[in-house]
C-alpha cells in the first residue's frame, strides 16, 4: 500500500512540474475516427505482412518437372528478309530475316519465354552451379545470339562480339540501370543485373538497327525459352507450392507480350499467366500449347 501511496505522489509532482513548463497552448484532443483508421491501416499492414512471411516461409515438398510444346495454329507468316543497308561487306554474308516469328517445319513456336513469377522461391541444389556460371550473349552474324536469353540475377552477363565490324548493344532495362555498350570486332563486355526485370526488355545495336534480341531477367532459376521446335522444359522445380507462370512473345497481340492459349485444364488467363501445384517426382507435361495465329503478328 505504502509503495502504490508513493507512486502517486511521485506522479503528481511530474504532472505539476510539466504544467509549470507548459505553454499557452493547449494539448490536441484525441481524435477517435482518424485513431481508428491509424489501427486499421497497422491492422492490414500487420496481415499483408503475414502473408509475405508465409509465402517467404514455404517449403517444397519435394521438386518436379513442367515441359511442354508451344505450336503455332495456322499457317506461318512469310519469312521476311531483313534490309541490310550497314557494313554490307559482313552482314550482308548473312541470311539474316525478321525473327519476331519463328516457326519450325512442324509447327514449333520458338523462343517463348516461360517464368515463375513467385517471390522467394526455394531452389534446387543443383542450381547453385549455374548461380555464377557466365550468361552469353553474342553478336554473331549481325543478329543476337541467342534470340532470347534467360539471366539470374547476380548471375555474370558477357557481351560478346564474334563479328569482325563493331557492335553496340543497348539493352533498354527498366528495374536495372540501362546500358549501351560498344564493342569492336572479337572483343567482350561483362555486366552482372541485381534485380528482376517485370518482363523480357529489348536489345538493340544502334549501329545495326536490324538487331534485336530480349533479356529475361529473374532472381530464380526456373526460367524456360521454347527451342526451334517449341520445346521447354523447367527441372526441379519446388513442389507443394502453387507456382504462377508468366508466358511471353515479342509478336503477342496481348499486353506487354502477354501470350493467349485456350488451355482450360490449367486456368490460363488472358495475361499470359497460369497456376500449377506439382507434386513430388512429377512431371507435368502440358504437350502442345496452340497459340493461335491471331494472337501473334510480325513486328
């Protein structure tokens, strides 16, 4: 009793001393409504962060596969070839022809770009190899090699030149600083990008302005570019987590080269996106994924 007698007169004199020093101004009064929009903005904070911490804390269950073919349902545009109108002498050695569409002699759609769009992902052991294994592009034949390339992030780009006239290569990055290189005839630049880009970003040589390639640029591994035959196959991949992917082409009529199918067993959405869960040891193969000649065009 003694001790809470005290603590009372203790406060009392804090309180005393504090209107001494007071000024003539007088304190704000408690606002309730904007004090209850304070608690539910820290309450809905408090959840999405939750949220976060759960997609960050899940585990795969084991790891599996996702392969499929992406063929092109028409009748494939003319080949167009390109104008050469620089350094002639070399690039006009080349058959060098639009590659915005590139379809195979059986009907494959190549370079497709398929990405996980999960944060955080848990990666296989068996990429931590490839975490800082060189990513090349080339210039080669006046024409970007290869046409789409996949980059981790952190992961060494070498920009190489095999042509014996000089190139520049100017990749218009969004979430990364741009850079415009030029190099001369057999010679190299390295680069290394620390943050994922949101989509492919082109790539250019100014000097050519025939040249165009794209970077896909991603912190994880589980990344696939369809081959000539439209072929793509992402290896172990987390399982036990549903994985959203992300389909891309340079020519898609849809936004921001997102790739329409008519693939209702997976839910594919008219942004280009579908969800798979795979279970251990799977492997999930979506076959031939049409994509119609109405959803591509020649750029």
């Amino acid at each position: 009793m003694r001790t809470i007698y005290s603590l009372a007169i203790a406060l009392l004199i804090v309180s005393a001393l504090a209107g001494c020093g007071r000024t003539t101004a007088n304190d704000p009064m408690a606002d309730s409504q904007a004090a209850e929009k304070i608690r539910a903005t820290l309450v809905s904070n408090s959840s999405a962060g939750g949220a976060a911490e759960t997609q960050a804390a899940a585990k795969a269950t084991g790891w599996g596969t996702i392969k499929g073919r992406f063929v092109y349902e028409g009748t494939p545009p003319a080949t167009v070839k390109l104008n050469i109108d620089k350094d002639q002498d070399v690039c006009g050695k080349h058959p060098l022809v639009n590659e915005s569409i590139v379809v195979g002699s059986d009907g494959g759609l190549a370079n497709v770009a398929l990405f996980a769009r999960n944060k955080n992902l848990e990666v296989h052991p068996d990429y931590a190899a490839s975490a800082t294994k060189e990513a090349l592009l080339d210039n080669n034949g006046c024409r970007f090699e290869p046409h789409v390339l996949a980059v981790r992030t952190g992961q060494p780009l070498t920009i190489k030149n095999s042509d014996p006239v000089g190139h520049n290569t100017n990749a218009a990055l969004v979430a990364n600083s741009p850079f415009n290189v030029i190099i001369s005839g057999g010679t190299q630049s390295s680069q290394k990008l620390a943050t994922a880009e949101n989509a492919p970003t082109t790539v250019t040589c100014n000097i050519h302005p025939w040249m165009k390639g794209y970077l896909v640029v991603q912190p994880h591994p589980y990344v696939a570019i369809s081959g000539k035959d439209g072929t793509f196959e992402i290896k172990n991949a987390p399982a036990g987590i549903p994985l959203e992917f992300q389909v891309w082409h340079e020519a898609s009529t849809g936004n921001n080269g997102a790739l329409a199918a008519n693939r209702p067993d997976v839910k594919w959405q008219p942004s280009g996106r579908f969800t798979v869960t795979l279970q251990p040891d799977q492997t999930l193969d979506l076959q031939d994924i049409k994509i119609p000649a109405s959803a591509l065009a020649v750029k």
